[in-house]
C-alpha cells in the first residue's frame, strides 16, 4: 500500500520539503498503524524543519508530532486497542497519510472529541497543565495573567485555567483575538500596548496583580508582567516567541516571586508515567466539554507548505491543522 507524505531533503527552507508517495509503514512489534485523519502543527514543528532547534532531526525529515485518525492494524504483542479505534498518537513524522507509532504513545478518543481538536491537545495542553498545576501549583481562586493568549498555547493556558477555577486574564496584541481569547473562557481581556500596561492590568486585577503568569513569549511584556506579580507569585517561562528578556535578581526577592521554566518535552523525557496520566486526564476533559481544544485554520496535505509558513508566522489563531482528506 502507498501513501503521501511530506519529506524534507534539507533543513536550509521550506522549499526543499516536498509531497512525495512511499509505502506506507507496518507496524512492528508492541506498534500500531494509524491512518491519519489530522496533524497539529506548532511553531516548534517549523522550527525543528528549518534547524532552528536545540535538537536537530535526521535527514530526510518528515515533520509532525501530534496526530490523531484510525487504528488500521496491530503489531506482535500490542493490546488494548483494536482496528476501528479512533486515537491520537505521538509520532515522528506526523505529515503523512499512514503512521506508526509505540502502542505506549497511542490513547483513544472519547466519542465526542473531533479528529482536528485531538490533534491540537496533545503538546499544547500538555504544556499548560503541566506549567499551571505542576510548576505554578495554580489554586481555584487565584488570578492567572495569560501572555500571548490567542496562540496555541496560550489559549491553552485560558482554557486550562479557567478548569482549574482560576480568574484568567488574557492578553492579546489585536481585538480580533482578545475576542478569541474571551470566547474561549477568559474572564477579563488586556491589549498588549507596553505604554501604561501595567496600569491597565492593576485596573483588570482590582487594584493587585496576578498570582501566575504564562508566559509564551518572553517579550516587551516579560518584565513588566513579573514586576506587577501579587507576592508570592509565579512566573511561568514557557517560550521565547517575543526574544530573549532578562531580569534583574533583586525583583524576585522584593516580590516574594519565582521565575519558574516549563518544558514539555523534558517532563515528558523525564516524567513519562505522570506525563501520560496527565494527557489522559486532558482527553477526558475535552471528551467531557471541560475544554474544548481551539482550531485555527485548516490546510490540505497538498498545502502543507502553507501551513507551516503559517504556523511559523505567529499571527494565528489557535493551533494550526493539516488534514488529510
């Protein structure tokens, strides 16, 4: 059986990735074949592609880390799931019609939960769980400042929190998607405008500060959001979208504040049994309608190169889509 999938010769452009057919993969021992239905892609999935990331990926390279579709056919030793099963899987080489992937990697789907939104829950919401209940140790009750708030992530961190029961303040660079940011359960919404923003944020605090801050950009906002923490507060690096900030060591002191790092990719390295648990506590969730995991735009396999132009250009809302018809 043959399939399409994207692969990559260089990681110099998007101009030496290209829609080829190859035959598709069988599943070996304890793996699972999965016809793709949907793929997430994310800025770190561009960035990988292009060489920009700390780990650099072999040659030839087929991006994609999070899809979901339909279980097709069962390795030697693989229980628990059947042909027929609707999943989402983590994957090497997620751009393609056919996948394989350890049946440790693959959960089933809930019947109320789309093909798309499986896609994009896995490495965003991830995130946003792991850095608002593990790191920051959110509490219902508490105030939660969400920086880049209508990006993938960051409106994983709205919809995260607010299932926590925390208040959540979304900020966002355009009416367009501080409207996103509060369809998708914000309760308060924040320009990004660095002149007179903190003044603006102690009004939408009453007269306070936050307790947590999600930070997926590291931009103008990094320090001013830190210097506006309520004491004893938390500030969460999760990326560097905005650049790369510092901050003067006497602020953490006076604020009684953590500056704390969250990365998925070593939780799930590192803490791989609580980082499942936690993805499937996430699934359950939005099978639930506890979260509804936020779409952006949708692209065709065949516009692959689209996509991740778009997905790379930050301007999006959500998590970006390739689906494969």
């Amino acid at each position: 059986m043959t399939m399409k999938l994207v692969r990559g010769t260089s990681l110099e452009s998007l101009a030496h990735y290209a829609l080829v057919e190859a035959e598709a993969p069988r599943p070996g021992p304890g793996q699972v074949q999965v016809r793709v239905a949907a793929c997430g892609i994310g800025y770190v999935d561009v960035l990988v592609a292009l060489g920009g990331y700390q780990v650099k990926p072999p040659l030839p390279h087929t991006p994609g880390q999070e899809i979901a579709g339909t279980v097709t056919a069962l390795g030697e030793g693989v229980t628990g799931l059947a042909v027929g099963d609707r999943v989402l899987a983590a994957v090497q080489g997620g751009f393609a019609e056919v996948v394989v992937a350890g049946v440790e990697n693959v959960y089933r789907l809930p019947a109320g939960l789309g093909f798309a939104e499986a896609s994009a829950l896995r490495i965003n919401y991830l995130t946003a769980l792991h850095g608002l209940r593990d790191r920051a140790h959110l509490q219902p009750g508490e105030r939660l400042l969400v920086l880049g708030a209508a990006g993938g992530v960051g409106i994983a961190a709205v919809q995260v929190g607010k299932a926590i029961g925390a208040e959540v303040i979304a900020v966002a660079s355009t009416a367009e998607k501080r409207d996103f940011a509060r369809r998708h359960g914000a309760d308060k919404v924040l320009d990004s405008e660095p002149e007179g923003w903190r003044d603006r944020l102690k009004a939408a605090c009453g007269g306070k500060g936050p307790d947590v801050v999600f930070d997926p950009l590291s931009g103008p906002l990094f320090e001013p959001a830190f210097r506006s923490l309520a004491w004893n507060g938390r500030h969460l690096v999760v990326g560097f979208l905005g650049g790369m900030p510092s901050l003067k060591v006497n602020l953490p002191l006076m604020k009684g504040a953590a500056l704390v790092g969250v990365d998925v990719r070593q939780f799930v390295l590192f803490e791989r049994d609580k980082a499942r648990a936690e993805l499937e506590e996430l699934i359950a969730w939005a099978g639930a309608g506890k979260l509804s995991p936020a779409i952006g735009r949708r692209f065709p396999l065949a516009d692959f190169a689209a996509a991740m132009a778009w997905a790379h250009g930050g301007k999006g809302l959500g998590k970006t889509v390739l689906e494969m018809g």
